[in-house]
C-alpha cells in the first residue's frame, strides 16, 4: 500500500471526511503560497495541476490558468523545483496530463515527484490498459497513481479501475469535463456508492463539485472526501489572495464537517 | 503478413498508437472497436459502403497519366483524382464510413473537428444524407480564414462552433471535440476526420480510406501492366497517404509520405503522447505541443497518425518535406500544364516530385494522389501571389 493510501485510510477509518482542493501551479509568483493556504483551510491533501498545452478533459477555467501558467513559462521541472522545501503537511498529488511525463522520462519523474514530497498523481488520460509503463516506474519510490471511475465505467470494469487505483479512487462526477456547475449532477450523488460496492477503498469525488453545499451532498451520499478544482481556481483567476484560498476552504471543511 | 494489417490487441501499430483517453471515454471507443471490427466484417455493411461511394460519391475516381506534367517532369507521373470525388477530396470516403458507424451504434449526431474545413464539410454532408445531426468544431483563426466551408457546413444543415482555447487551430479543435463528446456520448459519434486519434480511430479511418489505394493500385496494373515504382501522398494527420499506402505496402513500390515544412512530426517531431495516441509530435522540452505553420490549413497539425510514424520506424515508408514556396509553384506548374488546380495539401506531393525528379530513374512511374481540389485555396494562393482577389 502506497504511503498516500496508508494515510488517507486513516483518516477516512477516524471518521473524517475528506477535503481535496486544487490549484494550478506556476499561475502566479508565489503560487506555492496557495498550496500552505489550503492546508490552512483545513485541506486532508492537495492536487497541484501542472499546466498542459491540450488539456483535453478540462473546462474553462482550468483552462484558462494553464494559459496563465504556460505564459510566466511553467513547466513540470521547474513546478516541481519550486515544491522543493514546500512542506504543506498534507499530502501532495500532482494532476496532470501524461506527455509531460513520457516526455521527461518516466524513472526520472518519479525520482523527481518523491523527492520533492510529491505522494501520488493523477493522469486522466492514462487509464488502466496504458498505465503498465508508468506504474512501473512509479512503484520503486511508492508513488500512487490515482484512477478514474467514470459514471459509465460499470460492471467488471470498475471492479477492475478499482483495484487499479492507489492512494483513493477518484468518482468524476458527471460525463463531462472539469468545470463548476449550478446543481450537482445525479451522477454525482450515484457513484461513490456504486464504486463503494466493489471496493473498500477511499473514494473522493471530482468534476462538478463547485459549492459547500455540493460537497456536503456529496459526502451525504457516502463518499469520503471531494474534490474541488474549478471553484477555487477561479478564485485565484479572479484575483483571490492565499487568505481567500484559506478561507473557502475552510468552508468546504465546515461543510463536509457538519454534513 | 501485410505490413499494413491489423493494429495489436491494444490498438499498437509497433510502438505507436494506442488509447491514451479519460476512463469517461472508454466504454465508448470499446464499443466503436467492437461495432467496426462486426461491421467491417459484414458483407452488408461492406455492400451498403461501396454502394454509397460509388453512387453518391462518385467512385471509383479515375487514375489519370498526366502526360504533360510527365514531360515536364522527364518522368512518368499518375495522378490519383480524389479530387473529384463528391466534395472534392479524398474525405467523403472517411465519412460515409463513420456515418454508417453511427447508424449501427444507434447514434442521431454526428460531432467532428476540422482545420481547413475539408472533413467538416465532408461530416456535414454525410449528416444530411443520413439524416443526423452535425456540430463541427473549428478553431476561430481557421473560421475567419476559411469563411467559404464555414457557409457550406451551415448550408448543409451543421452547427458550426468556434474554438477560443489554446492555438485556436485544428489540434485544439480536436481538443473541444473530445470534450464535447463526453457529454453527449448517448447521442453522438466523434467522426474523426484523419488516421489519428485513440484506438480504433486510426485503423477506423485507414480501413475507410483503403479504397483509394486499393483502387489505384488496380487501376495503374491495368494501364500500365505494373506496379508503380513510387506513390507520393501529402500528410499532415495522414489519411490519404494511409488510404494510398495500405494499397501498395505489400508491393516494391517505395513509399514517400510529404509533410509541410511548418508541420513536419515525422520530419522535426518528438515521440509523444497527445490527442489519445503514441506518435510522432512537434514540442517543447517541456512536452508542450507546439503549433504547426504552414500555407495548407488541411496539414497545419502538430501531430501525425501513429501508423505513418510506425512506417517511418520500420522504414516501409520516407517522410519528407517541402515549404509553402515550393507548394505555390506546384499548383501553378500541375494548373498550366494539366489544367488542374489541386488543393494546397496535395500540391505538396507534388512539389516533392517536381524537387526531387533527378531521383526517378528511367522507365520508372510516379503514382501521386491528389487528395483534393483547389477551389477552396484560391484566395489563399491569390493572397501568397500578391494577388488580390
């Protein structure tokens, strides 16, 4: 069991829900600021998005601070540089898309991702029949590769992404791309259950979940922990300082605290 | 074993290709392998396909010895007319293909992406003969410089959608497309429109353009009582040069696939993962896909299908290039001296011929497909003239 998942699973066995929050890195100077200030808010572990120039199962705004980012010149290297000496006392996991690692070398990046503290990833375009080579080399230094269950990954096949996913089991929300939405999906309320049938893994739930009150639905519904990207994003898109990062993360923790 | 057969269990021609999609996707592109690898295997589906190319489309295109262009050349070139196939290029047979695919699956939409414009045109046309609804995404610098297939999708009943995302070309109209199609995948088919893609969109698309190789390599043993030495295909994703190699790969004759300056993947690229396949890109150190440039919308793509970067591996096929300036020169030279006016992608085959013909031997013949026709570049090529129109 990867060292990522030892700890989750604790934290889900004492009863606690999980907050996930995303940032993108490299969207400003400073950008680390906003890892500390999640974990401030009270986040059980963090995703630092590393942009991509075809970010094909992003929305809008996750698009629009890749943009950003790939214009002050970010780049996985560099991003995980700066991680260096980061220490947000929670877990860390890097989202990102698959070239960037094939393209640096995959033995090279998971030397790199444990060095700097960096405890699982999350690939969406690698999924569970092309993954063999960076499963491989991400083994030796116990990094988790986190897999996807879609609301039409079904019968032994999600038995299968579930067995396959280390660290958690990410539930995407509803079929279609990152983004915040008015209402949450059905599908959203639907899939931890559904993945929770099959597995005893901790499952989180992304893709749609944009509010307090979604993430209290959703953890209502019996997943363990969320996901929250898009939201905040748009947050720090929109000028939103670490304290504001800190702050609606905090209410993400309240709301899935009192759920 | 043909050398150009079936791609492996995972959808692998050698070490290109696969199925690099978002687990949303899977069951999805599991199910278009399925439904294809039934249907290709259905002499009715096969029937109705041919039956559709050969009264709607007008195939067979015929195979043209393009006598005056030969002289000038000093050497025997043949022209593959895909140009006049309905819509002018080599892409209605792509699509016919992927409609029937629709049908089968038992989808009423049919969603597409396109550069120039060719294989959105190509998508509309085959909604409206099938009766299925369009949306083609196009990035909004191509919308503005190819306002005429712009107006022709929307006459043809397609919803056109403007791409502001990223490099606002093709590849990023291949990325709102993959986005769109997650969402309404009940509804809807991702026609792609070249031999790229996740599995089994490379191998989909190369099978539907087999015909034009197939076609050719029957029709020159007829004229001339031989294969040809060489067949020249411009690529830019790859579809007509798949489609005219997969009729000669198991013959003697040499391959030769002709990539833009601006857009070579083979030629400069990098071997990378992007848009769901191992292959061949052009990028930064970082892995960030860069934009290709070149005078030919139609091969402005960063990336190639995987299987041309398999052939170029193994050596089976040679991919080289040639500039915008050398292209404009081969229209002028196949207009004046054959009286056809070739679209900008296909004149880069040509102008490979024109460059390199102290390398064709005598008695040897040059095949070359003309994939499309010119009338939607004349502005483009008026403007690259200093002609204004």
């Amino acid at each position: 069991m990867t060292r990522l998942e030892t700890r989750l699973r604790a934290l889900r066995d004492d009863g606690r829900k999980l907050v996930i929050p995303y940032v993108m890195a490299g969207i400003g100077e400073g950008w680390t600021d906003y890892v500390l200030a999640a974990a401030a808010g009270g986040a059980d572990a963090i995703e630092i998005g590393v942009p991509f120039s075809d970010p094909s199962m992003d929305g809008i705004v996750i698009q629009r601070a890749g943009e950003v980012a790939l214009a002050r010149g970010a780049a996985l290297g560099g991003v995980l540089g700066e991680l260096k000496g980061v220490s947000p006392g929670i877990p860390m996991l890097v989202m990102t898309y698959y070239n960037l690692f094939y393209r640096a070398g995959l033995d090279r990046i998971a030397g790199t991702l444990a060095e700097v503290g960096v405890g699982g990833v999350i690939l969406p375009d690698l999924p569970i029949e092309e993954v063999g080579p960076w499963a491989a080399a991400a083994a030796g230094p116990g990094i988790a590769t986190v897999q996807l269950v879609s609301p039409v990954t079904e019968g032994e096949r999600l038995v299968r992404v579930a067995a396959a996913s280390e660290g958690f089991v990410y539930g995407v929300g509803l079929m279609g791309i990152t983004g915040e939405r008015l209402k949450l999906a059905d599908t959203a309320v639907d899939i931890a259950r559904r993945i929770k049938a099959v597995s005893d893994k901790v499952v989180c739930v992304g893709v749609g979940v944009s509010s307090p009150e979604q993430a209290a639905q959703v953890v209502s519904a019996g997943a363990d922990g969320v996901v929250v990207g898009s939201a905040l994003v748009r947050r720090i898109l929109d000028g939103g300082n670490p304290l504001a990062v800190e702050g609606f993360v905090a209410e993400l923790r309240s709301a899935v605290d009192t759920a | 074993m043909s050398v150009m057969g079936h791609p492996d269990s995972a959808g692998r021609f050698g070490e290109f290709g696969g199925r690099f999609v978002p687990e949303p996707l899977m069951p999805a592109v599991i199910e278009l392998e399925k439904t294809f690898e039934e249907a290709w295997g259905d002499p009715e589906f096969r029937a109705e396909y041919r039956r559709i190319l050969r009264e709607y489309a007008g195939r067979p295109t015929p195979l043209y010895h393009a006598t005056r262009l030969s002289e000038l050349v000093g050497t025997d070139v043949w022209l593959k007319r895909e140009d006049l196939a309905h819509t002018g290029s080599h892409k209605i047979n792509n699509v016919v293909g992927q409609a029937l695919l629709a049908r089968r699956l038992g989808k009423t939409r049919l969603i597409a992406e396109t550069g120039a414009g060719q294989h959105g045109v190509a998508t509309a046309t085959a909604a409206a003969l099938f009766g299925l609804g369009c949306q083609v995404f196009m990035g909004e610098i191509d919308v503005e410089r190819q306002a005429l297939n712009v107006f022709r999708m929307q006459l043809l009943g397609a919803e056109v959608v403007p791409v502001s995302s990223g490099s606002r070309t093709l590849k990023d109209a291949v990325n709102e497309a993959m986005r769109t199609w997650v969402s309404c995948l009940e509804t809807s088919h991702y026609c792609i429109g070249s031999v790229m893609g996740p599995h089994p969109y490379p191998y989909i698309v190369r099978e539907f353009q087999r015909v034009v190789g197939e076609e050719a390599s029957a029709q020159f043993a007829d004229a001339a009582g031989k294969s040809p030495e060489w067949v020249v295909a411009c690529v830019g994703g790859g579809s007509n040069a798949a489609g005219t190699f997969a009729g000669f790969a198991d013959s003697s004759a040499k391959l030769i696939g002709v990539e833009p300056e601006g857009g070579a993947a083979i030629g400069k690229g990098v071997k990378g993962v992007v848009h769901g396949m191992i292959s061949m890109f052009l990028q930064d150190e970082f892995g960030q896909v860069e934009e290709a440039q070149s005078i030919s919308a139609g091969l402005d793509y960063p990336g190639v299908g995987p299987e041309h970067a398999y052939l170029a591996a193994i050596g089976r096929a040679s991919y080289e290039s040639v500039g915008d300036a050398e292209v404009l020169e081969a229209v002028r030279v196949l207009a004046r001296s054959e009286g056809i006016i070739p679209a900008l992608e296909s004149a880069h085959a040509l102008a490979w011929v024109i460059r390199e013909r102290a390398r064709f031997k005598e008695g040897e013949s040059v095949l070359v497909t003309l994939s499309g026709r010119g009338d939607k570049d004349a502005e483009t090529i008026a403007k690259a003239s200093g002609a204004g129109l």
